[in-house]
C-alpha cells in the first residue's frame, strides 16, 4: 500500500454533515482495530489553531481574499508538516475534514480568484499530497441554512446565501474533474444511511473484510 493510501478527506459545505460521519468512520475503524487520526481544517497544531482563531474571528471583516487563501495553505503546510507525513509513514488512517478542494472551491470558485494560480500554491503548501479518496457530502445552500439555523456564524459562514452557491457549485465541478479521487455523496439521506453507504465504499476502497 502506497504511503498516501490511507489519507482521506471529506468535503462539504457546512451543515453537510462532514463532521458527523467522520466521527462515526472512526468509530467503525477503531472497532476493528485499526489506527485513525482525524484533523479538522484549519486547525491540529499549535500555530494551524491560532491562524483557525484569526480566520473565523468576524472582527477581522477587512481580511483580503488572497490575505485568506495564505493563511489557509500556511496552516495546511503546518499541520502536514507537524502531523501528517508522520501518520501516514506509521501506516495510520488520516481522515481530514477538507483539503485543498476546500481552498479550490471557497477561495477560487466563492471569490473568484484565480483558479490555476491556487492549485499551484495549493501544490506548493502540501508538497504535492492530495488524499487518497474524498467524500463530498453534497447539500443544498437552502438546506444548509436550515440545518445551522440558531447556530452563531463565523466570519467566512456569514458571507451570503450567493457566496455559498458559488461555494457549492465549485466543489460539484471539482468532482467532476476528479472522479477516480471523489466520491459524491447525496447527504440529504439519513444518517445511519449515509453512514452505511460510506463504510461500504470504505470496505470496498480497503479491501477490509469485517
């Protein structure tokens, strides 16, 4: 098994449920006795955390894009850095609630900055890893706002009902492009059946026999 096998992502925007079925993978991996460390985006380290607080704080409302986008790759180069390459030469699971599609999609496809241009920093930030397979969890922007209603929005969350179009729209493409690598994922269904649905296709993945 290669060494970047066992590097998951998911992607989603929020409200996708991406959280969720990550914790419930874990649960199943852990029970049949294997290894996973999972990491959420930004954040795993000590400085990747910091950049997090900077990034969602809502008094930073002047933050410019291209301001956003390095501080995003700055805290992904950190945590692989710090945290992934050593996982995945133990032959650990890593499972990272979003990668670079986030960057892609929020960055390039929300903002309207240059795309060819952040996957060549994107490249830079990461060495050049990109997960073994992504499960994107697709929702409506309509039904994301429904399940995050009475929950406080951070900085990026109150960009808009358009914004997060363009959000969704950009990750739908991306999978298009990449469908050896994304598994598309209607998150609509049920959570025991999302869930089902994902452990099958892991087993499938893996090979795992349980």
């Amino acid at each position: 098994m290669n060494s970047n096998k066992k590097f998951i992502s998911f992607e989603g925007i929020d409200g996708s449920g991406k959280t969720t079925q990550i914790n419930l993978l874990c649960e199943k991996l852990i029970k049949i006795g294997e290894k996973v460390s999972v990491f959420r985006e930004p954040g795993g380290t000590i400085i990747s955390e910091k950049i997090r607080r900077f990034l969602l704080d809502k008094t930073n409302y002047n933050l410019s894009s291209e301001a956003e986008t390095l501080l995003f790759l700055a805290s992904r180069n950190q945590l692989i850095t710090e945290k992934l390459k050593n996982k995945l030469d133990k032959g650990e699971y890593v499972i990272f609630d979003r990668f670079n599609d986030s960057t892609i999609a929020y960055q390039g496809y929300g903002f309207g900055l240059d795309i060819k241009h952040l996957k060549i920093l994107s490249n830079f930030a990461t060495f050049g890893l990109e997960p073994y397979k992504t499960f994107f969890l697709d929702i409506s922007v309509e039904e994301s706002l429904v399940r995050r209603s009475g929950n406080k929005s951070d900085r990026i969350e109150q960009k808009g009902e358009k914004y997060l179009n363009k959000v969704r729209e950009g990750f739908k493409i991306i999978a298009k492009e990449n469908p050896r690598r994304i598994i598309e994922i209607d998150a609509l269904n049920g959570l025991d059946e999302l869930s089902k649905f994902i452990w099958s296709k892991f087993k499938e993945i893996y090979d795992i026999k349980v």
